[in-house]
C-alpha cells in the first residue's frame, strides 16, 4: 500500500508501525537530488516491459534501473534510492509495467 501527497498528515515520522496493524508502515519517500534534477528538465519516469525503471528525456532514455538498458541506450545506471523511488512514484500514480503506453522492450 502506498500513500501519497494529501493522504499523509504534516508531521508524520519518517518511518512508524501503524498503531492498528503493525504489518502497516508509513513511511515518507523523498525524492533523491538527481530525480528532481532530471523532472526540471522535463524527464519522465517510465517502466520496461519487463518492470525495470526508466528515466526519459526528450525521447531517450538517460539512466535506467537495468544494465542491459545501460549498455543499449549508453544510459547511466539508476542507484538503489532512485529506483526504490521511483518504484514507490510510479506504484502510487497506478502506472504499470503491463500499461498499454509503457512502449517496448
């Protein structure tokens, strides 16, 4: 489960069992630097066919969760925080690596 934006109250700790279930976590994902860098500069985050992140600028693909994509695209290789971002972004926004628009392998 993933809450965003207004669904979390100002002041939530970085990190806490729920008080009602302690299998719920809150947790409060900040972007990394590089991330914000990369979306002022109009870059989208997408997903592979295969559900490895993607970072897109102008219609390329500048960095990239898989090494394989790396190596295609000469695309930096995302670190363990942008992916984990990321993933929890594009999970919370209902994209998916089965979305008809998430393009090819």
């Amino acid at each position: 489960m993933v809450d965003a934006g207004g669904a979390l109250e100002r002041g939530v700790p970085d990190y806490r069992k729920s008080q009602d279930d302690p299998h719920y976590e809150v947790r409060v994902v900040n972007p990394p630097e590089s991330l914000n860098q990369w979306m002022k500069q109009g870059a989208e985050l997408g997903l592979s066919r295969s559900g490895t992140v993607r970072v897109w600028l102008c219609g390329k693909i500048i960095a990239a969760e898989s090494e394989g994509d790396c190596d295609v695209h000469c695309a930096r290789q995302l670190t363990e925080e942008e992916v984990f971002y990321a993933t929890v972004y594009l999970f919370s926004i209902g994209q998916r690596w089965s979305d008809p628009d998430q393009g090819e392998e």
